[in-house]
C-alpha cells in the first residue's frame, strides 16, 4: 500500500540531518567524563555495549561510554557479520530465539540501512557427502517453510527451491557431480565494526560521552551501593559517578566483572570462532554458500564482500588469553579442506589474505560442546546495584540493550520508555540504498559506509583532491577516510584505521602492513602525534600482523 505524501519533513528523520559531521573529541570527551556525574555508566564498547549507551542516550539520561581498547576491538569486529535468525536455533528447538531474532533483524534493516544489507543463503543438496542429500531435502524445505513463517518473511521474499543449473549460476565453482539441486533463503548481513562504531557515535548525537582508550580498573562504592567507575586513559587515572553502572564487557566477563565481594558471577564459556579471507576469484559465489565439512556436523559458509571471500567459522572452547586470538594452522586447514572438498578450487594456505578470531560470550555450565549451548543472554542485578549483561548474538543485540536499560532504570527508581524500535543510526535516515550502490563507483562504496554522511568524507576530498589516493593497494578505502576517521570517528591509532575503521586487516593483511607509515603520516597531521608515537605505532601494528601471520601459517605456537 502506497502512502500520501508527508505535508511536512518527517521528524524523526529530520532531526538526524545536519549540516555538520558530529565532532566527538577525544579531549572533550575525557573531560566529560573525568569528575562527572551520569545515571548510567555502559563498561565495554563492543555491540551489547555501544547499543545500551545508545539506547540510554535516546531515552534522555546522562550517559557515559567507556570502553578499553577500540569500539567493537573485541568480539564485536571478529563476528560472521551476519544479521539472520539462525536457521539452526530451530534445529535446536529454540524457536523463540529465532522469531525474535527475525523481528530484530528487519528493525536493523531499517534502522541501519545503510550498514545492514540483504543476504541470500544458498544450501546445496547433493547425492553424496552434502549438507544434506536428496532424502532429506523434503524435511529441510519444511524447516525453511518454518524459518518464513517465523519471521523471513518480513525481508518481502520467501525461500526458493533451485535447480543444478541454478545453483551453479550463483557459485560456479560447486563440484557439480553430486550436485542435486539446493535451496535459497534470505537474511542479512552487516560490517559488525562500523555497526558498533555507528551505534556509538548515535549514542554521542544524542549527548552520551563515549571513550575509547578508556580502562575501567574499578567499580567504585559508598555504603555498600555502585557509586561509579576509576579508568586509567592515557597513562593518568580518571574517575566518574553515576547513579547506575553496566558492565557489558562479553567474554572479558570471565576475567574481571567488577562485582562486589561475595557475589555470584554468570557462568561464562569463551567459544572461539575464526573466519579467513580468499580471493573473490577462487570461489565466485554471489551469495552466502553453505558448504559441508567432512567428518563435522556442523556447516561452514563462505561469504563475498568485496573482491575477498569470507570462509568460516569454527566453535570450539576458549581457555586462552583474551586478548591474543587468533586463527591457527589446524583451523586453517579445517576450512581449506572443506571448501576443497565442497568446491572445484585450488586453495592453498599461502592464497589466505586475511583472518580474524573471536571468542563468543556464552552463558553455560561447564560441559558438553559450545556449539549446543543456545545463544540466549543473560541480564543480572547484583544487591549493590550492579548490572551485568551478557551473551546473546549481534542481531538481538538490541532487544538487550533495551531489557539492561529496563535493569538499570530500576536501580534508579525511574522508568522512561524505550525509543530504539524505530531509532535511525547516524547516516540511515533518509538513505536510499538501492539508488546510492546501483551504478557503483565511489558514491556507492560511500554510501556502504557511511549512508547520508558520506557527504562530509566527499567534503573532505573537495578541499584537498590529493587524498583521493587509496589507503591500501587494491582496496577501495581512501586517504581521506583516514582524515574523517580522525577527526569524527574516534580513531586514535594506525591499528584502528586498518582493523575497525576500515576492514584492510582481514581483507589483505600484508598490503595493510606496507601501509601503515602512510597511514601513521596522516595521523601525525590529523591529531598532531609526534614522530616517536607514530612510529611506534606503525611499529605495533606491523608486529601484531606478522604475529598474525604467523600463528595463522603454523610457523609459532
């Protein structure tokens, strides 16, 4: 049904326009901060994070962002990248989980349509050693039918059965001997970084302070009750009150929780989940393709964005150090031998570009495999006041920040109501994405990134034509991305840059590598960072890829 026109600009769409890009400087941030008094305090940047200090924000309360690295640095940048409902919840029983999830998923499609965008899936049925065979092919289509019903319609197309023929035109590399035929579905797919970034800055458009670089070391108390917050930025100590404090630092949970003496702490199972970046040519998918592995009951997808291809992911238990992980040889392998396996390519480890490894936050006892441990949350409030939220997925990330505001709302004895549903992200309001990407080019690559404020990158280009260069050979990021980043994004480091602010890291690690100097140049200029922190810099980062490498390519433990 096709609508009147408005008589008058839609205000919620309205009032996310600007003539100027949003300044969050990293200064007048810590000064926010140091020595001031918000009802809420949000602990960790990632997605749960980020969407709760929004959340917060919109709904009018003083709040404070901090987290100790970069904005979505750990799990919140490493993810599948996808917004779906999880076909495979429904095989676990957990349909609940999955309808929400659907519902969510199409509120992200709005709210951030210029960061979440549609993904078709493709399921292969073949006659030997597939996902599954002809026999079951009916049984399947009935829990596709049930993934519909449950909430895939809302994205307007329902799942398609496809012929060999037609399978073949979406991946032409599919080893076509024991190929059937397969099946389609459609779901969504996000950059989680810039997802959380967004969400962050959102957060900051509507007067929340937001640090990154900011450490919280301690959960202050004054008569038994959460006071606030000691953070160590920049090599000094910062201190802040609040009303209520949140921690929502994921796995880091299993580290530090901030809690009071004598209090029980959630259960938490790092599972650890890898992905690792092919050339686009070796696989020529246009969709997400699901692949058997051998000797596994659980699928592999390979993923296109941009001329790389996504291969993952694993889901195996995580004791280690939080803060270096990475994807091993033996996982490499895993994920080689299953495409080779699935498809007619010649993948070698040395073709690898990039890789990524995160750990997800389960809520779990001890026992059994990770990959049976349903991906619920789980919201606490301790007798201090303490809030705790954890566990969950990148899609109903959402849903919890709202229920952890619900949480903390109590702790102040108010109740204001949830504006998030409808709640634009910065750059979504009034973006049209099917006009910006049709023709391509450097409005469409824009546009992906930065929706409606792609203008003020161009404004950028305008005043200095000389930053039209790319970042990194063969990557379409811009010098003066680098600049924007800088100057509105947060960016503090040549690490920043080229793992979150840009996704050079994963999608050609060495040629990342080779550009740092450049990157560490600009930074100099932008931020005014002297010769020994730039170099340092560059030096950090270069260290961190080859270590990467490394591990990746079995040559260190």
């Amino acid at each position: 049904m096709v609508g009147l026109p408005s008589r008058k600009p839609k205000a919620d769409r309205a009032r996310m326009a600007s003539d100027e890009p949003l300044s969050l400087r990293r200064s007048d941030q810590i000064d926010h901060i140091d020595g001031g008094h918000f009802d809420m305090i949000v602990i960790g940047g990632g997605v749960t994070g980020a969407y709760t200090a929004f959340d917060a924000a919109q709904r009018g309360y003083r709040v404070a962002l901090l987290e100790k690295d970069d904005f979505a640095s750990g799990t919140s940048s490493k993810s599948s990248k996808m917004i779906h409902g999880g076909l495979r919840y429904i095989e676990q029983g957990n349909l609940p989980l999955v309808r929400h999830s659907l519902l969510e998923r199409q509120r992200l499609r709005k709210n951030a349509q210029h960061l979440v965008q549609r993904l078709p899936f493709l399921f292969p049925v073949l006659s030997d050693n597939g996902v599954f065979d002809r026999r079951l092919a009916a049984g399947f289509e009935s829990l596709l039918w049930t993934y519909d019903l449950a909430g895939g319609w809302r994205e307007g197309v329902l799942h398609q059965k496809l012929t060999k023929e037609e399978v073949l035109t979406h991946c032409p590399t599919f080893k076509g001997e024991h190929l059937d035929g397969g099946f389609m579905y459609y779901d969504a797919r996000a950059d989680d970084a810039r997802l959380t970034l967004a969400l962050a800055r959102t957060a900051g458009f509507y007067g929340a302070a937001v640090l990154n670089g900011a450490k919280v070391t301690e959960v202050t108390r004054e008569r038994g009750k959460v006071a606030g917050i000691i953070a160590e930025v920049d090599g000094r100590e910062i201190r802040a009150s609040a009303g209520a404090v949140i921690v929502a630092t994921g796995v880091w949970l299993r580290d530090w929780t901030g809690a009071g003496k004598d209090t029980d702490t959630p259960n938490i199972r790092p599972a650890k989940g890898v992905h690792v970046a092919v050339p686009w040519m070796k696989i020529r998918n246009d969709c997400t393709v699901t692949i058997p592995v051998p000797g596994r009951s659980r699928r592999a997808t390979i993923t296109r964005w941009g001329d790389t291809a996504y291969l993952g992911t694993t889901d195996e238990e995580y004791n280690g150090n939080l803060d270096d992980v990475h994807c091993n040889r033996e996982e490499l392998d895993f994920l080689l031998d299953g495409a080779r396996s699935a498809l007619n390519v010649d993948i070698e480890p040395e073709d690898v570009l990039g890789s990524i490894a995160g750990c997800r936050p389960l809520v779990a006892p001890p026992g059994g495999k990770t990959v049976e441990v349903k991906r619920n949350h789980e919201i606490r409030t301790d007798r201090d006041g303490l809030v705790t939220v954890v566990g969950g997925k990148l899609t109903t990330s959402r849903h919890m920040a709202e229920q952890t505001v619900d949480a903390a709302q109590k702790v102040l004895g108010e109740r204001k109501r949830v504006k998030t549903k409808n709640g634009y992200l910065l750059g979504a309001a009034g973006y049209d994405a099917e006009a910006v990407v049709a023709s391509g080019g450097l409005a469409s690559h824009l546009g992906e990134r930065y929706g409606t404020e792609a203008r003020f990158v161009t404004d950028i280009l305008s005043a200095d034509p000389s930053l039209d260069a790319p970042i990194v050979e063969g990557l379409p990021y811009l010098e003066a991305e680098v600049i924007y980043s800088a100057r509105h994004e947060l960016a503090r480091n040549v690490d920043d840059i080229l793992s979150r602010r840009t996704r050079s890291r994963i999608m050609a690690r060495d040629a990342s590598a080779r550009a740092a100097a450049r990157v560490g140049e600009l930074l100099q200029a932008e931020l005014g960072l002297s010769d020994a922190q730039v170099q340092q810099q560059v030096t950090d980062y270069t260290h961190s890829t080859a270590h990467e490498r490394a591990v990746l390519m079995g040559e260190t433990r």
